[in-house]
C-alpha cells in the first residue's frame, strides 16, 4: 500500500513534515503530489 500525501502551499508543507518524517522512519511507501497552488496565484 502506498501513502499519497497532498501538498499544496508551503505552509502545508510545512505542517505535513512530521508525517512525511514518520512515513520515512517506519520505510513505509509514499508518494507526494503537489498541486503547485502557488504558481497559481
């Protein structure tokens, strides 16, 4: 099973870290996906 965490602006980034840490800790598979939400504005 794969974990998809969603990205959007940075302060979301930010906040995700500690999960994207822990997913990384535990070598669990994950996918990021940025929507590049800011380039949009």
């Amino acid at each position: 099973m794969t974990i998809a965490i969603i990205l959007g602006t940075r302060p979301e980034i930010i906040k995700m870290a500690p999960v994207i840490r822990e997913c990384q800790c535990r070598g669990l598979d994950r996918c990021g996906i940025r929507s590049s939400e800011v380039r949009l504005l």
